[in-house]
C-alpha cells in the first residue's frame, strides 16, 4: 500500500510514478501485476458544503469517520498540510485503499486512488445512495464527443438500454433498438462513432458511455508526457501514461466547461418570486427537453421517470390533466429538494426552484440520452439550444 503523503506536491509524485509504473507494466507486458492498478479520478459534485470549513461540512469524511456506510467500510479521514487535500486511509470489502480528496473547488471535488475499481465503484456508489448531498458527475452525449477531439482519439463505448423506460412493446414490428452495447479501442473510433451517429438506423441509440484519448498538455510541448486517459460519462476518469500533470490538466480543463453548465443553470434559469413595490416578479424560466420521436406511452414514462429509483432519483405523482399532458411535482433524492415537472408526448418543461441543485438538469438529460433517446436535446422558453458543449 502507498504511503500517506502530506501535501499536494508529495501526491502528485506519487500518483505520477505510479502512472509510469503501470504504463511501463502495460508496454513491456501487456499486462499489470496482481497488486497493481490504474490510477482512477472520481468527479464528485457535493451540493451546499464547504468542507474547508470543519467536519461538520464534510460529508464524505464524517461518513467514513462514522461508519454509516456499513461494516464493509472502515476509513479514517486527515487533513494534510494543504486545506484543500484530505486524505482518507482505510478499507472496502477488506482492500486497503487510500483516497486524496481535492476540494479546491468545495463543491466539485476531484478523487484520486490507485485502488481496485471493484472496491472504489462499490464505495462511490454506496456513498451517493446513503449520503443525499453526494452525486455523480453526469457527462452527456455532447461534452463527451468533444473529450474526443481533445487529444488523440483511441476507443469509445456505447450503452444505451430502453429497459430502464420501457414504454413499448419490443415485440412489436416497428420497435425501437432495446438494448445497445459496444465497446472498441483503436484509431478508427471516430469512423465508427460518425457511421451510428449518421446512421437512420441507429442515430437514435448511439449514445457514448466512454471515450478514451491520448492527451499531450500545450504547456510541457514534450510527446514523452502524455496521459491516455478513459471518460466514462458517470464522471468516472482511468488514467494510464506518463504524466500525472497532463491527466490533471485534462481534467480540470473538462470539469470547468461542466462547472460553467450547471451554475449557468442555477444561475440564469433557476425560478425565484421577488417583490417590488407591491409588485410580483418571476425570474428565471423553464427548461425544455423535446422529444423526437414522441414518447410512445406516456403514463408509463412518467411512472418509470418518477418512480424514486436509480439513475433518476426523481419520485413523483403525476397529475393527468389529458391523456397527453401531466403535470408532477418531484422530489430529487439527491438534495430532499422539489421540482416541477410538465409533461406532454414531445416535451418535457422543468421548473428548477432557486436553491435548486443544477447537476441535477444534467442527470435527467444524460441519463434519458442512455435510457430513451440518444438525440433528446435541451434548450429555453425560447428555444435557445442547452447543454451543448
């Protein structure tokens, strides 16, 4: 098990000699030994907390330091000497981990381990489940196709599964593709990805779930500093290379462009009444999702939609007011908060409230990209085009 370290400096040499380790292991081997693994950076979104300001605004390390996410979890949380670094040592499923908290940004942190993925998806996905402040990063479709073309394009992944929202007979003669699954590495992903997305047969379904690239940073200009890293679209980042810096570049370069989607959400489109000399006024507007083809059957997409379950965490009653319009008022279980929802078969308007969590905008939309429709788009009242990196 790595040492703990007590500053940033000393975790990035770590993190950077374990990259080159495991990327001499992959050339020379093709292989990792059995101890060794691939760096791993976890995009964390926790709404509302500060946790440079004492324990109780931490809730990843007040979870690890009280247990309470079961006896399969026992971790101890430190601070380094860095505000913005804490290190949590302990074990998951009886693997010794080690997870380095970057909370530069106090409510997008960064998490890097070297730990197994079996043991870290475990521990991230119980995390959000148990902890409402926790969510996952959600890259949709857009933002992942213009990863590819930040660096060397290498591999992509395909998931899309209409089980999730299943309002058609598959067993029809006109239903849609069910299910959707591929994975390929090589340099004719971007050939690939163009002949689903430009497909008729095919365009509705094609929606990435990861894209891998070789990424050289423009500010070390030597191509023996590269990182190869793999996007999966849960904000789940594998690194493999020689360069921790240029992975970290990489990162911090698409986790801005995301941060600047969800405040401009929370900020120019979120709902708040003000009052002005007797006057009442409403700012902030709706946001559209269009639906194309319609939604086939809609009391069950809203059942399914609302139902409180993963991936949408939205639970609801709708409210029929016809056959092809509901209205719901929906409680996110990532925040406790409450949204209102209206719905018809080609439409779907979202009323954020101001306090509102904006990431939760971009797990809807990418999520009915894996679970609908790969071309639902975004945009306002005025049918200004969102989310479109």
């Amino acid at each position: 098990m790595a040492p703990i370290v007590s500053s940033r400096q000393q975790m990035a040499d770590l993190l950077d000699e374990r990259m080159n380790k495991t990327y001499a292991q992959l050339s020379s081997q093709q292989e990792l030994e059995t101890d060794t693994t691939l760096l791993k950076t976890y995009l964390v979104e926790a709404h509302g907390h500060d946790p440079r300001n004492g324990a109780a605004s931490e809730p990843i390390a007040r979870a690890f330091s009280e247990g309470i996410l079961g006896d399969k979890v026992t971790t101890k949380a430190s601070q380094s000497s860095d505000e913005s670094l804490i290190i949590v040592e302990g074990s998951v499923k009886s693997e010794r981990i080690i997870l380095f908290l970057d909370v530069s940004d106090p409510r997008f942190w960064l998490v890097h381990s070297m730990a197994s993925s079996v043991s870290l998806d475990w521990l991230f996905e119980r995390i959000i489940t148990t902890l409402p402040e926790i969510d996952q990063v959600w890259l949709p479709n857009s933002l992942l196709v213009k990863i590819a073309g930040m660096g060397t394009f290498k591999g992509l992944g395909l998931d899309y599964d209409r089980r999730a929202v299943q309002d058609v007979d598959f067993e029809g003669p006109d239903a849609p593709v069910e299910f959707l699954k591929m994975q390929l590495w090589g340099n004719r992903a971007a050939e690939v990805l163009d002949l689903f997305r430009f497909s008729e047969s095919f365009k509705h379904y094609t929606t990435l779930s990861k894209v891998k690239i070789k990424f050289v940073s423009a500010s070390t200009g030597q191509k023996e500093h590269f990182t190869i890293d793999d996007f999966k679209f849960n904000g789940k980042v594998t690194a493999r290379g020689t360069s921790f810096q240029c992975h970290l570049t990489l990162v911090a370069d698409i986790y801005r462009r995301y941060k600047a989607a969800v405040r401009q959400i929370e900020e120019k489109y979120a709902l708040l009444w003000t009052f002005d000399n007797g006057n009442i006024n409403l700012e902030g507007e709706p946001l559209v999702i269009a639906f194309e083809p319609q939604i086939a059957n809609l009391e069950i997409f809203v059942e399914k939609l609302f139902s409180g379950t993963a991936p949408f965490r939205l639970w609801g009653v709708p409210t029929f007011l016809s056959k092809r319009f509901c209205k719901v008022s929906a409680v996110d279980l990532h925040v406790g908060q409450t949204l209102s929802f209206e719905v018809a078969p080609d439409f779907m308007r979202i009323y954020l409230p101001k306090g509102c969590c904006g990431n939760t905008i971009l797990r809807i939309f990418t999520n009915l990209q894996h679970h609908y429709n790969s071309l639902v788009s975004a945009s306002d009242s005025k049918g200004s085009r969102l989310l479109e990196f």
